[in-house]
C-alpha cells in the first residue's frame, strides 16, 4: 500500500488518497457494502483492507464533531456496524495537551459530553469517555497514547474518525492511520460541502462561492440518524470515565487561568435551543443587526460549531425551514449563508491548503510586498503583550473589545477585524502582530483555535481574500480600519459601557 505520511502536501495526499480510494472499490478482500460506504465525497479512506474477523464491534473515535446526532461520521459508522452485523462505540479522549486548549474551553467541552453519551444511547451505540491520567506527565504521542490501547481494548473491527483540516489534528490521524492494524477511515462531517471537493486554495471568496452553492442541492440535505441494528454492551472491566465529572481534575500542570464563562453553556441542546431563537426572533434583522456589537444580532454559533456541538448543515437546515416559514426572510438567509457557507467553509480551505496559515508566509504576493515596504514603518506607539492582554491601550473601543473577549470569552466579529488591524500598528511588526493576535484569539475566544480564526486573522492583518487598497503608512495597500470611522458606524458608547459591566 502506497505510503501517506506527516510530510506530504495536502494535495499530494489527496493524490494519494485518491488511488487509494480506487484501489479499495476492487479490493474483493472487502465486503462490497464497505466498498460501497466508502464511495461517499466525505470519506477518507486512511487505512484499507477488511475488516479484523475476529473484531466484536465498529469504533467511531469522535474528536471534533462532539455530538451524537446530525454527524455524518457516527452515521457512517453506524452504517458500516450495520453492514457487517456488528454494534457501534463511539471513543472519546480527554487529552489535556490540545494545542492552546486552557480551562475555559475544557469546561464548555464537558458540558457537552453528558448529552453525546444520551444521544448515543437512544441510538443503540455506546459511548467511552477516557481522560489523560492525572499528575503533570504529558505524552509524547498523537495526542494521547491511549487510542491504540481502545481500539485494542474494545476489539475494534474498523475504527472511523473525523476530520480536522487543522495542522496537529491532521497529523495524530495520518500517526494513527499508520499505527493501527484495522482500516481506519475519516468523514468530513463539520462542513457542508465535502472540504476535498474544492480541490485547491481557493483565491477569494468570489470564486469559492460559486462552487460552493452549486454543491449545495447534493450535500444540504437532512440527516437520516441511523440506529444501530446491534446494541453494544460495554464489556465487564472495560475502562471508562464518568463524562459528568470535571476531566480535567488532577492534570496539575494543565492551564487554568482563564476561567469559564457563565454566560455560555456547551452541548448540543444549548446550540439548537440559541439557533431556534435565532431563527425564530433575530433571523429577519440579521444583515442589519450583524454589524452592531452594541446589539445580540448574530447567532453566536461559532462556539458551538468549533467544539462540533451543532454542525453547519443543521444550521443552515433550520435557516431554511425558516424561510420556508416565512419567504420575507430570504434575503437575511442569502447574508446568512454567506457567511455560514462561504466565509466558514473558505476558512476551512485556507488552512487546509495553506500550510503557513499561523504566518505572514501565507500572504498573497501583492501583500507580501507591500508588507515588505512598510513592515518597518515607525509606529506612533507600541504596546507590550501585557499591556494589550489588560486592555491597557488609549484606545476605549479596542480595549472594551478586548473586555468583551477576556470576560465573555467571545468578541463581537465587526470588532475582531478592528481588533486585530490595531494589533499591527501597536506592534514592531506583521510578524509579531500575527503571534500576538494568535495567542490572544486562541487564549480567550472560545471558539478560538478554529479555522475562522486563523483565516479571519489573515484576512485583518495580510490582506488575504481581501482586495488592494490605497498606500498608507504602515498598512501599505492593506485595508485600514480607523478608531474615528469604525466607532461611528454603531452605539460604540453603549458597546463600551457593557463591555466595562461584564462580569470579570
Ligand atoms: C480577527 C478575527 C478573528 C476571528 N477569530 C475567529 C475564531 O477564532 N473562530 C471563529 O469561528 N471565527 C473567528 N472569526 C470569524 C467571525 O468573526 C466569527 O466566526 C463570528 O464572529 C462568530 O459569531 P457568530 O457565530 O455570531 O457569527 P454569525 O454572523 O452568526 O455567522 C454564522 C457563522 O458563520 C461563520 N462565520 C461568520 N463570519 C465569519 C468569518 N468572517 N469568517 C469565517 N466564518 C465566519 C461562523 O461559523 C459563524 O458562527 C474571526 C474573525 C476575525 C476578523
């Protein structure tokens, strides 16, 4: 079998995979219904060959679509159980060296998994939760050494996974693809248009928005939620954790300075319970109301979908029942989608194509050069990492944005290209800037360390997907955003005062 490894580019792997998906449609030593089930755009097939004979159940090891229904990965691996007569366990590890991951997110993440756990077992599949060992030991392995020894535990027949285009995530599946001894298949069950079928980077988002709605028809289409035909019994011993605890006690060397939020709940039924108010109250005023962080316009998703607490097709499904509903609402979902759709999904190519996505490599060549010219161009003031953190700048806007952030643990998105534009003439230069932007975003957003991030951090600090402006100093030809324009486009006032009376 044709070897994919950690150093090949995304697209010498999707080369690779390719045949490798040829191969495995003729491969007779499979069953032709796992053949068939892999013939699906979302499918990766990491690892071929037949199923373990001796295997007693499927496993879907669940990494970032953290939710047990409206997920294309546990569906296929329900179908595949289904297929081979075998019950399903979904595995889920609570791994404390998740790049960047702190206590504010591990909190909102537990709180999901009770539901996942119910979830599963109204469809006949079981759930294991197993978390890092406690004391301060962190494993050199993808993620947690502890996978193999699942699979091996619960006798996996096959095991399938998930996908994350992000560089650490992709990097434990490719490890454990070449470790196992079971195929090893993953399903792109976090967007809606199978990420592979864009095919490259993708220049701007009016050439991937084309190709993305055209997609739509085929791939925006219900769940079907299959159940198990063949209920899996945890066997007697098996080691499992109680998903009701907190996961993280006792990992003494893992980061808690940065609190959960009160204001946020994590799961499934938070997610829908927000999106059906969205739908029902905020959907109409959405295009008006999404540029006013004075005002809860948004529907505050992206929380939720980072942590694959709701997936992009539910929402985007209740967005269109709504308009169903009520066809008034056609042109708040035609901007709503547009950003669920095509900014989300763009983001989602940017770092899976573009290696340098964290680094100012990434930058188109026009930015690159202008970048070159006015890197160096003197700053009126530069601002310390400390000063910035506590919001300590001359600027009341920037700081109540960066408040809104520390204390809510998410920042309204007209203020974050605001934010982040500031960051590059406070700091020594794009470089710099970009670290810092990075380590703020992913330390205190909970829906930070995410795709949207990176590429919303790009797009505010190189100019990616973004057009040329006029030369100015420092920016160049990138777009600039001024304190005296942005705070006059909404109450910026009022935006101040309930940023200063968020709970610390
Ligand atoms: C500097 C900067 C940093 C950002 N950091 C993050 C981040 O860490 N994580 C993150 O998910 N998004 C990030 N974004 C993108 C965007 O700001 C957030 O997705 C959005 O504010 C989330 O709020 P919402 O769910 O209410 O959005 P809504 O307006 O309700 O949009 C619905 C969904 O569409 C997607 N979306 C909306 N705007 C964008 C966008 N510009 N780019 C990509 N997807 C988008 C999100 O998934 C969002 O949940 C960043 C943008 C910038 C400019």
């Amino acid at each position: 079998m044709e070897k994919i490894t950690e150093s090949m580019t995304v697209l010498e792997k999707d080369a690779a995979y390719a045949r490798r998906a040829a191969a495995y449609a003729e491969d007779a030593s499979v069953p032709k219904a796992l053949r068939e089930l892999a013939e699906d755009a979302r499918v990766t097939v990491r690892r071929g060959g037949a199923p373990a004979k001796e295997g007693t159940c499927v496993v879907y090891w669940m990494q970032r679509a953290q939710r047990g229904r409206d997920n294309h990965a546990l569906d296929k691996a329900v179908a595949c159980g289904n297929a081979l007569g075998l019950p399903v366990v979904v595995y889920f590890a609570g791994i404390k060296n998740f790049p960047h991951a702190n206590l504010r997110h591990y909190a909102f993440l537990n709180q999901g998994l009770p539901e996942v756990e119910e979830e599963c077992e109204e469809r006949g599949v079981g759930f294991v939760m197993r978390r890092a060992a406690p004391g301060d030991a962190v494993p050199a392995g993808p993620g947690d050494e502890d996978h193999l020894r699942f699979f091996a535990d619960v006798n996996a027949a096959m095991v399938i996974g998930d996908e994350n285009p992000m560089r650490e995530p992709e990097r434990w599946r490719v490890r454990v693809a070449e470790e196992l001894r079971v195929p090893f298949w993953t399903v792109d069950a976090d967007v809606i248009v199978p990420s592979r079928l864009l095919e490259k980077a993708q220049f701007s988002a009016a050439v991937a928005r084309p190709r993305l709605y055209r997609a739509l028809p085929e791939f925006l289409v219900p769940y079907t939620n299959p159940k198990a035909q063949h209920v899996w019994k945890q066997p007697r011993g098996l080691r499992a954790e109680d998903v009701r605890e907190d996961m993280t006690r006792g990992w003494t060397e893992f980061d808690r300075n940065v609190k959960p939020v009160e204001a946020w709940t994590g799961g499934h039924r938070a997610a829908v319970k927000r999106l059906h108010k969205f739908c029902d109250e905020m959907l109409a005023a959405y295009d008006k109301d999404r540029s006013r962080p004075e005002v809860d316009g948004s529907s505050k998703m992206s929380p939720y979908l980072h942590f694959g607490h709701i997936g992009p097709q539910t929402i985007a499904l209740a967005v269109e029942a709504a308009v169903r509903r009520n066809p008034s609402l056609q042109a708040a979902r035609d901007s709503y989608m547009n950003e669920l759709v095509v900014w989300r999904e763009l983001s989602v190519n940017f770092v899976r194509y573009q290696a340098e996505y964290d680094s100012p490599g990434c930058a188109d060549n026009w930015a690159k050069e202008t970048i070159a010219e006015h890197d160096r161009d003197e700053r009126e003031v530069l601002y310390t990492l400390p000063q910035l953190e506590d919001a300590k700048t001359y600027d009341e806007l920037w700081n109540a944005a960066q408040i809104q952030m520390v204390r809510y643990g998410w920042m309204h998105n007209y203020l974050r290209m605001y934010w982040a534009k500031k960051i590059v003439e406070w700091t020594p230069n794009v470089r710099i800037a970009m670290k810092v932007a990075i380590y703020l975003n992913d330390k205190y957003e909970l829906d930070g360390r995410d795709p949207g991030g990176y590429a919303g951090i790009a797009w505010s600090m190189l100019g990616k997907f973004d057009r040329v402006w006029f030369d100015r100093p420092i920016f160049g030809k990138r777009r600039y955003m001024s304190g005296a324009s942005t705070g006059k486009k909404f109450m910026s006032a009022l935006y101040i005062q309930q940023a200063n009376s968020l709970p610390e």
